[in-house]
C-alpha cells in the first residue's frame, strides 16, 4: 500500500496531499540567515525542521533542487524599510571601518559560522546559496516587471509596491487591511497610499555602503525582493515548497508572493507554504537584538554532543511551540546518550528474529513522518522498537539505520571512546584508594579526571569511563 505524503499548507490552514508540479522532483526555497552576527538556537529549530522536511521529500524517493537565500545587504533592522541595515549595525558593534570590503567580509565571516552549526548538526547543504549582493541584476529586472505592470509608485523612500492593487495580498497571513493604520509596519509616511505598501528599491539612505545604479536611483533592495528574484534564477517563476519561520508570514512571505506575482501574473507562485514554530525561552522569544541567545558552539565547549539539540528539537512538532529550558534540555542530552549507550551495546548482540515485525515498523515510521513530519512519535516509535524483544539486534540496527535517514542523528555511529593513558592511570590510583578506604583522596582523584572531560563510574568490579556530555 503506497503511503502518501500529506504536508500543513499554511495559505489553506490545512493538511494536503503532496504533488509536485515536476513528477519525481521538488522545487524547494528556505529564507536563509542574515549573516550580520551568529545563528541562535531558536534559528536552527528552523533550519532543523526544514532539514527533517528535506530527508521526508528523498525518503519518498523524489529529487530536491534545495536553494537558500543569504542575505547580505539590505535587510534593515526593523524587517520593514527603516533602521540601519542589519550588516552596517555588525559593523558598528565590531568596530569595523564602515566600508564595502569590511562589510562582505563581516557577511562572509558569520556565514562560515553558520556552515560550521550546519555540519555539527548534520543538516544537509543546499544545492544553492544565494548571496544577495551577487543577484542585484535579478532584483533590478523583477522590479522592473513589477513596475512596468502597474504595482509600483515612487516616494521619497524609494519604489514602493502598491498592494491595493494585488488582489491576492492578505491571503497568506490573512491579514485584515482594512484595520491597518499608517504606522502599522513602519513611521507614518502620508507619501504611501496604503499601510502596507513596502519598498522594493530603497534611495532615501544616501549614506548606505553599498549602493548600486537603477531606474528609479541609486540606492539598494529592499529585503523582500531579495528572494524573489533569487528563487525566480533558481526555481523559475512557479516552485513547489517555500519555508521559513512562522514571522516570516504576516510581512515577509505575504510581500515575496505579491512581487512575484506581479511580475509574472502566475498564481499560485508556491504551492506549499511551510512555517516552524519558535523555540522560547522563559523570557520569551530568543533574539539576537535582546542578546538573549544559546548557540551551538555554546554545547560544544560544554562538550555536549550538538546532535542532542537535534534530539531536543524533536520532541516538539516543528508546528508546536518548544520551550527551551536548563532543565529540559539536560533531560534530552542524557536520552540522546543512554538512547546511543543502548545501541552500542545493541552493535555486540548477534540475535536474528522478527523480519515480519520488522516490516510493520518501517510501514508505520513512514506513516509518521508523512504525516507533516510528525518526528515526535515517529521517535516515540523508536523507543518502542528498541524494547520490542520480538525483535533481533540484526532487525533493530536495521530499523535504526532505515530511521536515521531522516532523524539524522547518527545513530550507528560508533563514538569515539578511546580514554588517554594518564586518565587511565588516575582511575588506577582512585581504585586503590577506595581499596585502602581513602575516601578522600579517591574523590580529589575524582575531580581530576572530571576536569579532563571524564567520568568515572564506580562497579563492584572496579570502574567504567566515559568522556563527560
């Protein structure tokens, strides 16, 4: 029986059956970072779901032509079309000269950041980064459609998009003009005719490093155009699936649809909408503007495995809301690793039983991760399978590599566990002094190897080691 995929359209409010527009091949768009600083947590729950929903689309069988925007110019700090850019603010905080070469090699230092968060959580690299500063050609000619079809008016701002005139702007965010007032999104301005007009080329910003030549003037993109234009390069002017986070949808996506839309007058532009919910902290929504941020180079130094926020992310559906605790996420770290502690010990066994059971798990693993990617129990069916004494080691380790192609959480992965000699020696010479009832040189001997990133366990036989999570 074929398992068909259903995924939460957010335009329809409901779940739907997934059909590519090209048989066997998706079209796949993610806003990708600003790289004016690093990447939070509450940002890789996004990216980690979009990565979950990537693994689904090859677990069916179909290809994925994945593109990610990274913007590099443009995105200013109220999301809208006032405040300093994003990057020129980096430059500010790092004390950097306010120049073109310092800014693209501020974007290109936090980028290679973000890639290095990337590899440590095992999300799979898009086919295509797209730069913004490398595709101002692209943006310039979509604005000119947008323009030359009637959706445009210019201010002292810069080109505005009239949204009175798209008929189909409210439909993604669903969103209540009539209520809007001027200074909704941004200042009030009496030159925009509508509240929730927006700038797609921006000229009042004399001063801005990086400018370039247009019809309208010098000046650069507004955010929104940005990936527009780079998924029309990429994907043409329809695509199946364009991600994100769920405060992208209101402004950002609402204002990406109505430009493309203008330009090509094809509706729909994307198919399947798809948004992850936050991750929160007790203060409220992580922010790099409140500086109230958790990377992932922060779990390295504190030699927790990045992976176990991996672990972390699923026990929220990517739709749920997931709080972010001390306390939560030290419970997911010590699952992740008795969850690998069990299956180390899973690699030595030799049973072989079970190859019917082992069917019906694959069947409903699948009929889980197809119904929009419900991880939480397809993890809770994981747990099961490894209890399930009808089955044999041999049909688990298989079932634990059928599953990882989506958890991605290396989970047949040996870990290294090679102990250095000087460590072993010190756990030699805390056994003898439990042995000589020396309780408190064994604990000084303790709190040296656990300094070293080790820990020592204590069995009626002598000890086991293992490096500190």
């Amino acid at each position: 029986m074929t398992i068909k995929l259903y995924l939460y359209n957010t335009i329809s409010r409901q779940k739907e059956e997934f059909k590519p527009i090209q048989k066997n091949c998706v079209s796949f768009y993610a806003c990708g970072p600003t790289v004016y600083w690093y990447q939070h947590i509450g940002n890789l729950r996004t990216y980690i779901f979009e990565d979950v929903l990537k693994r689904v689309l090859l677990f069916n069988g179909y290809q994925v032509k994945h593109v990610v925007n990274v913007t590099d110019v443009g995105h200013l700090a109220s999301d809208a079309d006032e405040g300093e850019d994003k990057l020129l603010k980096g430059l500010l905080r790092e004390g950097l000269p306010l120049t073109k070469g310092s800014m693209l090699r501020l974007a290109d230092k936090y980028f290679q950041e973000f890639l290095e968060d990337f590899k440590r959580l095992n999300i799979i690299m898009p086919d295509v980064w797209c730069k913004a500063t490398e595709y101002i050609d692209d943006m310039i000619k979509l604005i000119k459609l947008i323009d030359k079809n009637g959706y445009a008016y210019q201010t002292s701002v810069g080109l505005i998009f009239d949204t009175a005139k798209f008929p189909h702007y409210s439909d993604l965010g669903r969103l209540k003009l009539e209520q809007q007032d001027q200074g909704t999104r941004t200042s009030i301005d009496n030159e925009r005719k509508n509240p929730s007009d927006f700038a797609m080329w921006i000229t009042n910003q004399s001063n801005h490093i990086m400018q370039w030549d247009s019809p309208w003037g010098k000046g650069f993109p507004g955010w929104h155009i940005e990936c527009s234009a780079m998924s029309r390069r990429h994907l043409g002017d329809q695509f199946d699936i364009h991600c994100g986070g769920k405060e992208h949808i209101g402004v950002h996506h609402t204002n990406e649809i109505a430009q493309a839309e203008a330009a090509t007058g094809k509706h729909p532009w994307v198919n399947y909408w798809l948004h992850a919910e936050w991750l929160t902290i007790p203060e409220g929504k992580m922010s790099k503007s409140k500086g109230n941020f958790i990377r992932i180079s922060d779990f390295v130094t504190q030699k927790i495995d990045p992976l176990a926020f991996r672990y972390f992310c699923y026990t929220a559906h990517y739709r749920s809301p997931l709080s972010y605790t001390a306390e939560a996420f030290a419970g997911s770290v010590k699952g992740y690793n008795n969850l690998k502690k069990r299956i180390a010990e899973l690699l030595k066994e030799k049973t072989d039983q079970g190859e019917n059971i082992k069917t019906q798990y694959q069947a409903e693993f699948k009929n889980f991760i197809n119904d929009d990617l419900n991880i939480p129990r397809a993890i809770a069916l994981l747990h099961a399978m490894m209890k399930d004494e009808k089955l044999g080691a041999k049909q688990k380790i298989e079932l634990l590599d059928h599953m990882d192609q989506v958890f991605a959480l290396d989970l047949l992965k040996a870990e290294e566990q090679s102990i250095p000699k000087e460590i072993i020696e010190l756990a030699n010479e805390r056994l003898q002094a439990r042995k000589d009832k020396n309780w408190n040189l064994a604990d000084e001997i303790r709190a040296k190897i656990n300094a070293q990133g080790f820990n020592v366990m204590d069995k009626a036989d002598g000890y086991d080691l293992e490096k500190c999570h």
